[in-house]
C-alpha cells in the first residue's frame, strides 16, 4: 500500500515545469524578480534552453564549476547531445556570458520506464569552453544532511518574467519521499531545473537541491545526490589546469 501511495504522489507531481500550463490565478503567485543588486549576486544563476532566449522559454541552471552547470534531467538530451545554450547572469535581454553545451549526463535512473517523475530528475551539462568571469556555486558537501524543516531559497527564471531572476528566500522545506524535498515556493513553466540554496554559517551559499516539478502551490526538488557529486569531482580531476 506504501508504494501505491507513492505511485499516486508522483502522478501528480510527474509534469516537468517546461510542459505544464497553469491558469491565470496560479501565474501571478510565481516567484518575485528580484532586486537588481540582488540578482547580481547570483550570476552562476542562468537560462538552458535553444537560442534565442529574447522569444523562447527555456529551464533554469546553474553553474557549479567553470565549464559544468547543473540543471533537471528533463531539461537535458536524452542522447547526451543538443544545440542548448547556457546564459549566465540573463537580465533584461542581456548577460555575462554564453557557452553552447558539449555534453548532457542524466542521472542514470531517470525515467528508466520511460515517464518522467521527479525521483532522480537531475543532470549535469559540460559546456563547449569553461565560464571564467563568473563566480560557480558549489553542491552542497552533505550526502547524509536533510534540510527538512528549514527554510532555503529557491531563485530561478519563469515565463512570466523570463528576463528577470525571480526568487524567495524564505521557503519552507519538508521530506517528500526518498530523495525529495517539498518546497513551499510556487514555480511555474522555466523554474525547472532552479536551485534550491542553502546559506553556510561563512555567508556562502550551496546548491542542496534542484527544481523538477510542480504540486499544487509548492515545488518539488530533487536533493542534490552523491552520483551528481561524483561526476563533478571526477570531471575537475580529468580537467587540465
């Protein structure tokens, strides 16, 4: 009966944020832009999606090291490859840098049934050349540390100010399953793939968790998992100084 009940959560938490059409009402609680000297704080913050970000909508994602940015499996090719762009620092049409991807991993037990749900909706994309004027966000370091019952930020671009980066940083967290944070912050289409941060007791802030789907007014966010870690780590050691 447990794993029913599961299978009836997810349903309704199964639609990727790029797909999902929500009425009017729902659109005006999306995340507020933030202010500017905010927002420029959180440059490794940027779109994913095809070119010509002025017109299309794409997911959110962020840059994690100089040529690696993390984003929701759905948002990434299922063949490793595509012609996505990856914009940092997005305001008003304009942004610090571009950088086409090179290659796009899923989390290898994504959609092993061929539906999407949110359990391991995460990736990791190379990009063609390293970002250096732009300041990464880390993963958070804790594979065994919940944050339910906290409060942490989501930031994240949505189509409803989709030149703008949108956030909240009080949003209340709680369990939703293995690996599964609920996240008490409404998303709309684009914030998939948005990062849920976490503010070190130095000031810092760590990615914790990463944006796959909406429930009712809340998110659901994938916690950062150890595989995601592992593949960082093993692509920085392979990369040359």
């Amino acid at each position: 009966m447990k794993v029913k009940g599961f299978n009836q959560i997810v349903r309704h938490a199964i639609f990727g944020l790029c797909i999902v059409t929500l009425p009017v009402d729902a659109q005006e609680m999306a995340l507020p832009p933030l202010a500017d000297d905010v927002a420029a704080e959180f440059t490794a913050i940027g779109r994913l999606g095809q070119a010509g970000f002025r017109v299309r909508q794409g997911c959110t994602a962020t840059l994690v090291a100089p040529d690696l940015v993390v984003t929701a499996a759905h948002c990434a090719s299922s063949n490793g490859t595509s012609q996505r762009v990856f914009v940092a620092g997005w305001s008003r049409g304009e942004y610090i840098a571009s950088r086409e991807t090179k290659y796009e991993i899923r989390h290898p037990a994504y959609a092993l049934n061929g539906m999407h749900s949110p359990r391991n909706d995460i990736a990791l994309i190379i990009l063609q050349d390293p970002i250096l004027d732009v300041s990464p966000i880390p993963l958070g370091e804790y594979s065994d540390k919940t944050f339910a019952g906290t409060n942490l930020a989501l930031l994240g671009y949505h189509r409803q100010t989709p030149h703008l980066l949108s956030g909240d940083f009080d949003c209340p967290v709680t369990d939703f399953g293995i690996g599964l944070y609920q996240v008490g912050c409404r998303v709309i289409n684009g914030n998939s793939g948005s990062p849920l941060l976490n503010q070190t007791a130095d000031g810092a802030w760590e990615i914790v968790g990463v944006v796959s789907s909406q429930r009712g007014a809340a998110a659901v966010a994938v916690v950062v998992p150890d595989w995601l870690r592992s593949e960082v780590n093993s692509h920085q050691q392979l990369t040359p100084e």
